[in-house]
C-alpha cells in the first residue's frame, strides 16, 4: 500500500464530502477527527516511507488534520447559526410589549417650579445651597440673637456633638450665602428643603419645602417689595387676586409683614382654608435689616433689599387637595402617580 497514495485519496475525499446535517457534521467528525479516525494509523505508516519523502508526507498528514478541522468548524458555526434564527423566528412580534413605566414629577416640585418660573421671568435667577449649613449663615449673620427661641435644641436639629454644624431652619441662610459673595445688584430665588425639631403629624413635618427670594440693589423699596408679591400672587391665584401686608416680626427683616392672599369665604373649602376670614396666609417678608447687609460685608448706607420666604408644603396641599403632609414624604407610587398630568 503506498502511504502517499491512501493520504491524498484521503484529501480529496475530505474536501468532497457533503455535510448537509447535524448528523453528516458529527460523521464527519468521527471519521476524521475523533480519537479513532482514519487519519491517525497513517502517522505509522511514516517509518516506511523512504527518508528523503519524509518530509513531504509529514506535511500532507498535517494538511490532512487541518483541513478536517477547518470543514468540521465552518459546518459547525453554520448550524449553529442556523439554529439560532430559528429560535429568533419563534419570537412573536404581535405580543405586547412590557410597558415601561413613565415617572412623574413629585408635587413638591410641581409647585417649586412654578413659583420658580414667575420669578425667572422678572429676572431672578435660582441660587440653590447646602442643607446642612453652620451657625453663622443660618442664624448669626441673619441678625438672630443667641438667646433666640429658634436656636434652642427643642427647634432646631444639630449635627451630633455640634453647637457649630445644624440642619438649615429655612432657606434664608442662602440669602447670608449670596450676599456675603457677591455684589449687588443680587436677584435669587433660592428653593429647597429645610428642617425643624417637630412632632410630625398630618399638619406638620420635621422637614419641609421653601422657596426664599432676595432683592438687593441701590433704591429697592417696600413698594418695590409690595408690587413684586402682588403680580406673584396673581400669577398663582388669577389676575385679580388682592393681597395683604399684615405686620409680623422677622430678626432679618425690618419692617416684616406676612401677605395674606385674598381666597373669599364663599365656599366651604375657602371658608375652612382661611379659618373663616377669607385670608389665606401665604409667605413671610420684609426689608433686609441693615444689619444684616452690613454683616454679609454689604454697605447699608448704599444699598437695601426685600426678601421673603414662601412655603411649600401648604400650598401643595391646598392646590392638590392633599390632607396629610407625610404623604408627600412617603415616596407612595400610589400617591406619586397621580400627578403624572400635573405639569
Ligand atoms: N425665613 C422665614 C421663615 O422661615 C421666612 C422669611 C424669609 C421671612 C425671608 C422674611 C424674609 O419663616
């Protein structure tokens, strides 16, 4: 038997065989490549070739092993290809697909934002800051006096082991934060959250929303105050809304006042709303005290400013008609969900 004959007959025969199934591939397979295959007993066969062919036939032996392999891998991949796309063709396109879910916005910000944007279209701008803020812009430079109520533990929250470091009692600590930064002509709206040693129920939380405004310039009056909360308040509660300045007390502001928005006692809901005077109180306000431009390195005798803090969560829940404070902190789906539209 000459070896080099039977070697390239075996060629030749690897290269014409047909594959045409799974089944064919895996014959071929055992034939040619599985540890009992018709290639293996010619390596010999190689002491009986003469010495100067040796050479030659070792190179059609391991011609022979490498083009099995490369047919057997090639049919491999092709079937499974194949079987792949017929898995593929199993999917059925017509089914409904999972719905994905669309958030919403949290009421909270529904209301920020459009408090914000009547703002921003008289030219403030959003100066947001940090929650957890010191003693000195929270209270010492807004003008409160060390044996102020509001520093006691009972009100507010201190960071553990700190007289210094607290959680920020409103959003007027940004004011000190602007002002001891920049120079005037200032024009903030300052949203955020704010914290207050409280016993929560449906009325009231230890946290909650404000939103701070701050305007400081040469000249800036208590009309320019006045008009600036009167086209506010009628950007909320409609065109002809009225508004009030009552007299209140802020150690930042000089005068303070509180505006009460006009709401009628008609209805029941308003009746109830305003505690049957027909006033809804809205937000705090007044002129910055002097002292307070003076402690932030603003000269007093040049400038004078408004500011005023309107809250959140109030609002919200008259707007939306919710009854209790803590479903907005909740984070309930269910109760999220439906403002979806509430743009
Ligand atoms: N910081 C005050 C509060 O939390 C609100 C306020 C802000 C009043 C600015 C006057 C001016 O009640």
């Amino acid at each position: 038997m000459d070896p080099f004959k039977t070697a390239k007959e075996i060629l030749e025969n690897i290269s014409n065989e047909v594959i045409d199934s799974p089944e064919l591939l895996e014959s071929f397979r055992m034939k040619y490549l599985a540890t009992k295959n018709i290639i293996k007993p010619l390596f010999g066969e190689m002491k009986d070739v003469p010495v100067e062919s040796r050479k030659e036939f070792g190179f059609l032996l391991n011609q022979l092993k490498q083009n099995a392999e490369e047919k057997y891998q090639q049919w491999k991949q092709y079937f499974e290809d194949q079987r792949k796309n017929d898995e593929q063709a199993q999917i059925d396109l017509s089914r409904p697909g999972d719905p994905i879910l669309l958030g919403s916005r949290h009421p909270i910000s529904i209301v920020t934002n459009r408090i914000i944007d009547i703002f921003v279209k008289l030219g403030f701008s959003v100066a947001e800051n940090r929650e957890v803020e010191d003693d000195w812009h929270n209270f010492t430079a807004m003008n409160t006096p060390q044996d102020h109520p509001a520093r006691d533990m009972q009100d507010t929250f201190y960071l553990l082991n700190s007289t210094e470091y607290l959680l920020r009692t409103h959003t007027s600590s940004v004011q000190a934060r602007v002002m001891s930064s920049q120079k005037p002509p200032i024009r903030i709206i300052a949203p955020g959250r704010v914290y207050r040693n409280e016993t929560i129920s449906a009325r009231s939380h230890a946290q909650f929303h404000q939103v701070e405004g701050l305007y400081v310039d040469k000249g800036v009056s208590f009309a320019d105050m006045k008009q600036t909360l009167l086209y506010f308040a009628q950007e909320v509660y409609g065109p002809d809304t009225k508004i009030r300045l009552r007299p209140s007390y802020f150690p930042f502001t000089e005068p303070s006042a509180e505006m009460d928005v006009w709401m009628g006692t008609e209805t029941e809901k308003n009746k109830r709303l305003t505690k049957g005077t027909g006033w809804l109180e809205v937000l705090g306000c007044g002129m910055v005290d002097p002292q307070v431009l003076a402690n932030c390195g603003i000269d007093p005798e040049v400038y004078t400013g408004f500011a005023f803090g309107i809250g959140i969560e109030r609002s919200a829940m008259q707007q939306f008609e919710v009854g209790d404070i803590r479903m907005f902190f909740e984070n309930d789906l269910r109760f999220l969900s439906q403002f979806k539209s509430a743009f």
